[in-house]
C-alpha cells in the first residue's frame, strides 16, 4: 500500500510499505482522509517520535475492512474515527485516570504507524463508529475536537467568562467554538495571520485584532488560551490574565520553548496556569458534538491534498497557509 513516511530529520516521503495485518483485538481501517497536525511537523523536526522512520497521521477516519479474529462490536462496512491514544493502563498515571500521562505513552501515527496511508490499524476501542449523517472524510476532525474538548475539562470555565484566545488556526478556532458553547460572556481572538483571524470572524467573536492592545479590556481576561505554541504569545498571554483567571498552554511549544513568569503576582492575584495534554476520554464526546454539528466542516477544513503530495502539504502547513488541511489517500 501507499504511505507517507518520515524517513528522517526533515525529511518525508511517499512510498510503498507491507499491508497491515490487525491483532485479535485489532481492526484494519481504509482511511478516507488524514489531518494534518502540529504534532506532525514536530516528528518531522526530530521530537515526540521515539524513532523514525514511521507512517505519520494521527487524525483520521475511514471503513473497516477487515478485523481480529476476536473483534465483536466492530464489523466489517463500518464507518469510524480513531482514537491514536495507546496507554499501557498499568502505571502509576494511567491507575490514576490520567492515561494521558502513562509512562509509557504511545499514539498512532507518532509511535506506530498512523492514517497517513491507504490502510491503517487501531484497536477496536479506540473506534467510534459514525451516525450515517456523518461524511468519513470529515470525521479526521473529531481527533482535534477530542483535544479542544479536554482543555475545556481542564479549564472547568464558569459561565460569563471573558475568554481570549492566541491562535485562528484550527484549535484556535475549535477552542472558540467551544468557548461560545460554554456560556462565555466573550470571546476575543488574536492572530498575526489575517486570513486566518478572517475566520475567526465568520464565525463569530466578540473582537479580533492582531494585538490584544487594540482590545477594550484593560483589566485582562478571565481565561486566556494560547493555541499558538509561540514564545512571544504565550509571554504576551501571561501578562493578560486577570486577577483569579487562569491560563491555558493549550499550543504545542517545541521543547526549547522559553518564557518567565512573574512568582508575586501568580500568588497575590491568584493565577492558576495549567495545560492540556492531547486525549484523555474526551474522544466520544467529541465525536457526538461533531455529529450534532458543533463544527461546520466546510468552514475548518479549507484543502484536501492527494496522498502522493504529503510532502507538500506538510510544507504548506508549517507555512501557515489555509486552515486544517486534510490529506485524502
């Protein structure tokens, strides 16, 4: 079969590898369309991976077309997003309820070989299957609002909050439509992307600039996301939180990442700064506000790119340009 693989420190290919063969407990999806994520690009900059070379694609969707010999609840015709989570469910983490955290964590598509490809395997509980007015080749976009689901867990945001989000890519905008749902008296957005806070826009916030300066809240912000992963915004988003907000690192900032808090005004103001990490059973959730249309797909998803132009999709996502982009196999 066809597969995008990261051979290497910076460098991806197209190339032919085995069919997948699925364990007992194990199902093989012909994918009908792959997202492509941040995570993706930090794989191919040499992190998160253990090892390469390794098929990327940890947001997709496509049909069952075959199972293990132990598999029930899961048949062949059926249509499923994927869950990429793999925890071991033996350490100290995962017996706590933050599989998330397992010490031995693993994902499709950053571990093992991901949806980036014609077929891909997953264990039969990591699928959801999908309501028949659910379209497969949008449902790549469940695995994100997974994501965004389990920064509101995290949040635990109260009704009226005064919400400002760095970041209209796709998270950003996930987290704002989340946002509006979760009883926030506003929604601000920054960018230094035009285009992209353009859609922010279409889809509705209370203000949008590319300096929160040129925003009408001097006293800060009761929730303050960055969704970016960018130095220079998140140290700008520290300084924005109000007195008893709280600040989300909801962005993947790669390991050098840097910025300086300030100890005093953390505890006289009491700040909360807390993060998100990936998935954590959040994933079924996400796939039924999906299908009751929490997300318009025409909106998020702004190119499907053939399989054979992985590469160059990947190059168009690190520039920046469109919104999620989907690569079709």
């Amino acid at each position: 079969m066809k597969a995008a693989v990261i051979e290497s420190v910076g460098r991806a290919v197209v190339t032919e590898v085995p069919d997948p063969t699925p364990g007992p407990r194990e199902v093989v999806v012909e994918v009908a369309a792959c997202g492509l994520c941040g995570t993706d690009l930090h794989i191919l900059q040499g992190e998160f991976a253990p090892k390469l070379p390794i098929v990327p694609g940890h947001e997709f969707a496509g049909q069952v077309v075959g199972v293990g010999t132990q598999v029930t609840e899961i048949a062949v015709g059926d249509r499923v997003a994927v869950d990429p989570s793999l925890y071991c469910y033996e350490c100290r983490y995962c017996r706590d309820g933050h599989n998330n955290l397992c010490e031995r964590w693993a994902a499709i598509g950053v571990t093992t070989a991901g949806g980036a490809a014609q077929f891909a395997v997953a264990p039969v509980a990591n699928c959801v299957k999908l309501p028949e007015h659910v379209r497969t080749q949008d449902a790549a976009l469940v695995e994100p609002l997974s994501c965004a689901v389990r920064g509101y867990d995290v949040l635990k945001s109260r009704l009226g909050a005064h919400v400002l989000i760095y970041g209209s890519g796709t998270m950003g905008l996930m987290m704002l439509e989340l946002a509006k749902r979760t009883g926030a008296a506003s929604v601000d957005v920054v960018d230094l992307n035009a285009a992209r806070l353009e859609t922010a826009q279409r889809l509705g916030v209370s203000g949008s600039a590319a300096n929160p300066d040129e925003l009408d809240r001097p006293q800060g912000w009761d929730v303050v996301i960055d969704a970016t992963g960018n130095a220079a915004a998140i140290q700008d988003g520290l300084g924005r939180v109000s007195k008893a907000g709280t600040f989300l690192q909801f962005g993947v900032a790669d390991y050098a990442t840097r910025v300086t808090i300030d100890p005093y005004r953390i505890y006289n103001q009491e700040i909360t700064i807390t993060g998100s990490m990936a998935v954590l059973h959040s994933f079924e959730r996400a796939a039924e506000l999906f299908a009751n249309g929490v997300l318009d797909p025409e909106i998020f998803i702004s190119d499907r790119i053939p399989l054979e132009r992985y590469p160059q999709a990947l190059e168009q996502f690190a520039a920046g340009v469109g919104r999620k982009i989907i690569v079709v196999p």
